[in-house]
C-alpha cells in the first residue's frame, strides 16, 4: 500500500531523463521543468573479500548536487563502503521528488537491501544500508516501470532475480 501511493504521489507530472548515453529514459528536460536531482546506481569497487562476495551489489541513491560531486571522495565514507565507486546508471529527476523516487526503488528491493558493517576512517564499525543485491537487469526494470506508473503491478522476486507480475 505505502508502495502505491507512493508512487502514485511521485508521478503526479514528474519525470526522469538521461544525461549520458544510454537508454533507460527517452524524456527530455525543458526550461518549464523544474530539476530536483539524480538517482543514481553505483557499484562498488571494494578491494574487501566481505564485499566482493556479495553478487549483484548495487548501491541505489539520490542527490541534488551532480553524481559526480556526491561520489568525490567514495573511499573515505562510509555509505560508499570506504571504497571506490563505478557509476552504473544515473538519471536527472523533474518535476518529482528525488528522495521519494529513491524511497520507492528502495521499496521495491526490500528483500535485497543489506546492512554491510564497514571500519571508517577512525576505527569505528558502521553500517551501510543503501546497498543491495540485485542484478541491474532487475533494477533498470524496476525503473522503467516507476516511470511508466506500472510498478505496482510488480514486486522484486530475489529468487529469480526479476521483477514479477503480481497474480
């Protein structure tokens, strides 16, 4: 219930669109829209043998500034797991809350989402939470159908690894 309505909240005249070259949203921002961030989905480039385990690990966040900004200096934070991150996907959000849309991705992959405990920089064991394992295959769909309004017609199996039709 939380998740529909949501995401019916979300897409009242909202959008998401590339700024890079690949596909996964074909709108274009216009100087009428108003840009409220990114969502982005990072991988981790760990060195940790507890990190490198875990297959499919994705990161799912948002920011306001640019991805690039948000990720400067990955290694020495602890929701980046002290390491190195790769860009997967990244989208700018109009006209929406990009907070909200993080939320609903991050609903849609509950049953994914780790807790990874991490040293930081002074000693101390913290968790990262905004991880998951999840193929990006699954995660790109899952996108698609938040920004289609579909998504509620769909949960996240973590045994096939796909989204799935509700019956």
């Amino acid at each position: 219930m939380l998740l529909r309505s949501l995401s019916t909240e979300l897409y009242k005249g909202g959008l998401m669109t590339n700024q890079d070259d690949s596909d996964l949203f074909d709108q274009k921002i216009t100087p009428e829209d108003h840009e409220t961030g990114w969502i982005y989905v990072l991988r981790s480039r760990s060195d940790s043998p507890q990190v490198k385990a875990i297959p499919n690990l994705h990161k799912i966040g948002f920011t306001t500034t640019t991805v690039e900004e948000r990720i400067a200096g990955a290694d020495k934070q602890v929701t980046y797991l002290m390491a190195p991150v790769e860009i997967v996907a990244k989208a700018k959000t109009a006209n929406l809350s990009s907070h909200a849309l993080e939320q609903v991705i991050h609903a849609v992959f509950e049953q994914a989402r780790l807790e990874i405990e991490v040293t930081d920089s002074n000693g101390d064991r913290k968790q990262a939470t905004e991880w998951f394992s999840a193929p990006w295959r699954a995660i790109e769909h899952a996108i698609q159908l938040i920004a289609s309004g579909q998504i509620e017609f769909y949960y996240y199996n973590p045994k096939t690894e796909e989204m799935e039709f509700r019956k």
